[in-house]
C-alpha cells in the first residue's frame, strides 16, 4: 500500500467529471487501497479518485467513524431528502471549513470492487460524505455550493494566504 499525493485547490483534476469505471482490475484494486491508505493519512473519512490526481469514478468511504472504509465505483445518487447545513471541510482544500446545505437522507446505488451493485441509504454524517465525494466525482467542490459573497472571500483568502491548518472540529472529506 502506498499514500498518494494529495491535489489541492486550483488542479485543474478537481474540476473535471470524471469517466466511468469497467472492469475491476488489480490495479484498480491497488488503487483503491492506496486511496484507503491515503485518506487516512490525511485523516479524513472519505476521498474521490479525483484528490489524488485520477479521473475515475472511485471514491472510498468509511462508516460514520471513518472505519471499515470501501471502494466505491460509479456512485449515483438514486434519491434525496430533506435538508441540513453543517459544517464542512475538504482534503483538497485544507483549512477552510464553512457550513454547506446538503440533502439530509440519500440512497446512493454503486459498484463494489467484487461487481456486486450495492445500494447505500445514509443519514447524517454518512450521507454528507456521500454527497461529497459524488459531487468530487463531478468536478465541484463544496464551495461552489456556498453563496457567493462567501465563495469569494474564501478564494481571496486561499490566494493570498494560501491553505490554513488541516486541524478543525469539522471532518475533512
């Protein structure tokens, strides 16, 4: 297993949808458990393929205590509702945290690296990490669902400050 590097804020990755994953291969496995490996070192609980530099629609994500993490392959959303704000954070964008709007409940239907299609439904945090990562999949970031007076503050200050301390009471997705 293997940590791989981490793309922040302005890689042109993050902005991209990605493509479609096929067969599952040994490298894609290796892949996989590499992005295990690497979100926790970086200590979140959930990462897209797209933050370590690939445009794949792969993303792992742990339980709500970031435990028994699995890979996920082209996850989407199936259905939605309600709707909370709260606190957000991002790998790729360390340091900055500001509260986002998301749907309360999903169900999220995907591929598992052994083929079987799983069908999630998730509340609370799991759901938040969920939406997360679907929407790195996609190219957007979570302040693009931010106002933008606050979106603009945030830019400005990653542009002449650069990233702040990864530390927070929020979870890094």
């Amino acid at each position: 297993m293997a940590v791989l590097t981490m793309r922040r804020y302005g890689d042109p990755v993050l902005r991209r949808r990605t493509e479609p994953v096929g067969d599952v291969t040994e490298d894609l496995r290796r892949m996989v458990d590499d992005m295990i490996d690497t979100m926790y070192d970086e200590g979140g609980i959930g990462l897209a393929a797209p933050q370590v530099g690939l445009s794949l629609r792969v993303m792992v994500v742990g339980d709500e205590r970031g435990r028994d993490p699995r890979g996920l392959l082209n996850p989407v959303i199936v259905d939605q509702s309600g709707e909370v704000t709260a606190e957000e954070g991002c790998l790729s964008i360390p340091g900055v945290y500001a509260d986002v709007t998301r749907a309360e409940w999903v169900r999220v239907e995907a591929r598992t690296l052994d083929g079987e299609t799983v069908t999630l439904d998730a509340r609370g945090l799991r759901a938040r990490v969920l939406q997360h990562e679907i929407d790195h999949l996609d190219g957007v970031l979570f302040i693009d669902r931010l106002d933008p007076v606050t979106r603009d503050r945030i830019k400005r200050r990653i542009k002449k400050e650069g990233f702040g301390e990864a530390t927070h009471r929020a979870f890094a997705l």
